[in-house]
C-alpha cells in the first residue's frame, strides 16, 4: 500500500464515499461519451494491462475491463480506502480482465517500471496538490510506449456542472462565493 500524502484529500473522499457509490448511475450516465473518448485516447484494446488512477467507484473501471477482456489486467487506484472498497464491491460481477486494488496517492503511486500499456485518470488530477507530481508517477508506471489518457475540469467558469453545484452548495451553507484569487481552493 502506498503513502497517502494528502491525508486531508483522502479523508474528503471516504466521507464522500457512499454518496458518490449511489450516484454511480448518473454519474455514468454523464460521462459515458467522455469515457468513451479517454478511452479511445489511450487506445485500450484486448489484452491490455491498464492502470486506472483515482478510480473512484470503478465506474470507468468497467468500460476499461469490458475493452480489455479476459486476457486483459486493470490496476484500480484511489486515495479512499472507503470508496475503492466499495468500487471492488460493485465490480465483483464483472468478468473478464484481472483486477487488483490498491490505495494510492496519484501523487505517490509507487508502480514505476510496473509496464502499463495505458494509465488513465478520469476527473481526479484537478484535486491533486500538485498534478504534475502525479503526472510523473503515471509515466513511470507506463512501458516504453505506454499512454497517458486523462480527463479533467479546470475552472467553475468553464464548467457550468461544478459552478452551479459549488454555488447552491455555498448558498446553502451561507458561505460567500470566492474571488477569483480563491477559487482554486474550492
């Protein structure tokens, strides 16, 4: 098991955990045809061993396993102890390529020379202290050749979904909205 750095991060996530679980439905619903693209980005085929970073609760999970199939092997990585034990829960049915789990800081993932054919993060770099720290830890974790896919958000502005969710959710807890200078904290 890996170091968790953010300890802060990783304790948001587990009270996070059940609601994101229940969610999983509209959550995939969402994202399906992102999903679908970041997969297609880093090319995932039959017979891949892919690593997928802050996976969350493996919705993603499935679409990589159902595109790796039998002969195919996912590593599933998550700052939350809670939510990737609740991702290997709702994954249990799903047949085909080998899973392994494993709690792990995206900043600290501890799988260099691990010889992925792909590594993918979808929506969790944007809650990295320091992406780039993440970046590296995914590259070298990759084979010679090996790609990187990753889907993120930037600024509540050019997201309308995080922007109307971060303001009900301010409004609601009587919480000013940031300036600028602070939003990167929200």
């Amino acid at each position: 098991m890996t170091h968790v750095t953010e300890r802060s991060t990783a304790e948001a996530w587990d009270d996070a955990a059940i609601g994101w679980h229940r969610n999983t439905a509209l959550i995939r619903a969402w994202l399906h045809d992102a999903t679908q693209r970041l997969l297609d980005a880093a090319r995932i085929e039959a017979g891949a061993k892919v690593l997928d970073v802050a996976a969350g609760a493996g919705d993603q999970t499935r679409d990589i396993v159902q595109r790796v199939g039998e002969h195919g092997e996912v590593w599933v990585t998550d700052v939350s102890q809670h939510i990737l034990a609740l991702a290997q829960d709702s994954l249990r049915d799903v047949k085909g390529a080998r899973l392994q789990f494993q709690v792990a800081d995206a900043q600290a993932l501890g799988l260099a020379g691990a010889n992925f054919d792909a590594g993918l993060c979808r929506l969790g770099l944007m809650f990295c202290p320091s992406p780039i720290s993440a970046l590296r830890e995914i590259r070298q974790a990759l084979r010679p050749g090996g790609r990187l896919a990753a889907l993120v958000f930037s600024s509540p502005e050019t997201n309308p979904c995080v922007a109307i969710t971060m303001r009900t959710a301010r409004q609601h807890a009587g919480r000013p909205t940031p300036t600028p200078s602070h939003r990167a904290r929200c």
